[in-house]
C-alpha cells in the first residue's frame, strides 16, 4: 500500500523561492516516488481565519497558488490537488476533534501564540483562528496522512495532530485515525530560507521575497539590490561569506558547488566584486525560473482548465476523506442511519 503525503499552503499570495526550497521541491521528488501517494491541499479555510474580512484576496490567491503548483511540475494526474473548502467531511471531523482538545492545549501552541503576536485582529483574535491547528488535523487525518512535509514552524501543528489522533483512538475504540509524522526539511537554510535583505525569513509581508512569477528583470534587480556584507566596501577588502545572503542562497540554489567553493574563497581573500557574485547568483535563479514561468504564462492562458484541476482533484479528495469521515462517525456511533 502506498503512504499517504499531505501538504497544504494557505492562500495569501504567490508562491516565493522559500516556498520553493522548503516545500515544492520535497513534493516534485516525492511525486517521482511509487511508494508514495501525495496530497497537496490549498488551504482557503485557514486562511480565512485570519482574513475573513478579505475574502477577495483568499479567492485571487487561490488560482495563483494552483498556478504556481502546476508550473513548477505538480502533476495532477499523480498528485491530488485539491481546495479545502470543497471537503464538507473536514469541517465535521474538526468539530469532533474539538471536544478532544482543552482550551489550554490549543493556547499552548507556540506557532498561534507568535502569530497572534504579530497580528493585528480588530476585534480580537477569532475563535476559529485558535483551532485551526485542530482543522489542520482534520486536514491531515481526513486522508490517512503517514507523512506531512513542513517547514519547523508547522511542528506544533504535527504534534497536535499526533495526540487527536492518539485520543481519538483510545477514546473510542479504534484504530481508524493514523498518527502522522512531520517531514521537516534537510538544512536549516532550506527550511527558512531568508529574505533578500538578509532578514531571517522570506516573507510576503516583510517586502524581501523572490516569487516564482517574477519577471526576468524583478529578479535581476532583487538580485542586484541583495543584502551582502556590508563591510565590503572596496572589490579588493576581503568580504565575509557567512551570513552573506547571496552566498547563501548560492549554498541552496547552486548546483555546481566546485565554482561555488572558488567564488568563495576568491571573495574571503578580497578581489572579488559583489556585483560578480549577483550576477552570477542571478544566471542560477533564471536557470531554475525560466522555465517555471514559461509553464505559468501557457496555464494563465487558460485558467478554466486550471479550476477544472482543482475541481476533480477536490472530487477525488473528497471520496478520500468521506470514507474516513464514514469510519469516524461510526467510532463515535453517530452512524444511526447505516444499513444493518
Ligand atoms: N498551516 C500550514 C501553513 O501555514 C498550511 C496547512 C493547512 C497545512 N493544512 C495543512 C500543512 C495540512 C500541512 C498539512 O503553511
């Protein structure tokens, strides 16, 4: 039997080259691979939680998200991708799920507790945006998830999911629910990817992002305008390669590393040019981004085939997850109507 691979986005905008490192490129090898069985979800629900009064963006977003999928390689005749907001049986595990959950479990979640932080919700923090880690383990279990790819911050929500699976199980009887592991990815770069001004993450909000829709020029001069090493003033100062945002994302999107280890060595001695570097940073992002945006432009021409992906991916998704709920509801014995 295949394993089961669930990952999800929200859709708040486009897809950025730290969604690219830290998550897509996990899913394109694990499509390549028999033994699996993926899952992508675009997660329109959470991202109502905290943008209810922006319906607007969730609804643009959500074809550019499938956009971004599609043109990186998702195959949708291997991978199933689907809406979240189409699988009724998700919304009904979730209220199952929440009688399992204290309220100080869910205020625990360090990954809320830092997003509630850095919002700002006029009228307070809603309700459904402090169960969404239950929803999101509604998500995971409604498709019999083995694995879950996910950046660290998505640890808490893994977890969360681990022990509503857990009680579920002991609560009532069964086995049906299958406890997920999180697959965290491989270097810590990877898994947060800075921003082009150096900043610790690549974030949409933070204005320091890379997206693979970008046009050739936005990303030269995103390139071009990256954070280095401030001390290096002169081409012949010695520059340092640590904590150097273009060497970092060399170290990430560089295939050949011999050049890569040169370029260093020639930049730590002095005498190398940032410029050299941007330019060179830049041939290996076009490299990777050409195509996916030659593959976006031919699907953007046609975006009813694109809705008709997400359609019958969320067909598909939904037979899934109404047989699970089917189970669910007979664990719980809320099957009154079923036959015998
Ligand atoms: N919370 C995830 C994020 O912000 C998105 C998500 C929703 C998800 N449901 C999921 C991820 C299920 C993995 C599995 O990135």
């Amino acid at each position: 039997m295949k394993q089961v691979v669930l990952t999800g986005d929200r859709p708040t905008g486009k897809l950025h080259l730290g969604h690219y490192i830290g998550s897509l490129k996990r899913r394109l090898e694990l499509q390549k691979n028999d033994s699996y069985q993926p899952f992508v979800m675009i997660a329109d629900m959470q991202a109502l939680t905290d943008n209810a009064h922006d319906p607007d963006k969730i609804r643009h977003s959500l074809v550019e998200v499938a956009l971004d999928y599609l043109s990186v390689g998702l195959d949708p005749a291997i991978t199933t991708i689907f809406v979240q907001s189409q699988i009724p049986a998700l919304s009904e595990l979730t209220m199952y799920y929440m009688n399992l959950v204290s309220i100080s479990r869910v205020e625990r979640n360090p990954t809320v507790k830092t997003e509630i932080k850095q919002k700002t919700f006029s009228g307070g923090v809603p309700a459904g945006f402090v169960v969404y880690p239950i929803s999101q383990a509604a998500d995971i279990t409604a498709f019999k998830a083995k694995f879950v790819p996910v950046g660290v911050d998505q640890l808490p929500m893994i977890e969360q999911a681990r022990e509503i699976v857990r009680s579920f199980n002991t609560t009532y009887q069964t086995d049906c629910l299958v406890e997920p592991e999180a697959i965290i990815p491989k270097d810590d770069l990877s898994g947060r990817l800075p921003g082009t001004d150096g900043n610790a993450k690549m974030s949409k909000s933070l204005g320091n992002g890379i997206y693979l829709s970008d046009d050739q020029d936005t990303v030269r001069r995103k390139v071009m305008s990256m954070y280095t090493d401030p001390g290096h003033i002169h081409v012949n100062d010695p520059g340092k390669v640590e904590g150097n945002t273009v060497f970092q994302y060399l170290d990430v999107f560089g295939e050949d590393k011999q050049h890569i280890t040169e370029l260093k060595e020639h930049y730590q001695a002095g005498g190398l040019g940032d410029v050299t570097v941007k330019q060179y940073l830049f041939e290996v992002l076009d490299e990777l981004l050409s195509p996916i945006r030659q593959r976006r432009r031919e699907l953007a021409g046609d975006l009813p085939a694109v809705y008709r992906v997400l359609l019958e991916g969320s067909g598909r998704a939904n037979a899934v997850a109404e047989q699970t709920l089917a189970e669910v509801r007979r664990a719980i014995g809320v099957n009154y109507f079923d036959a015998g």
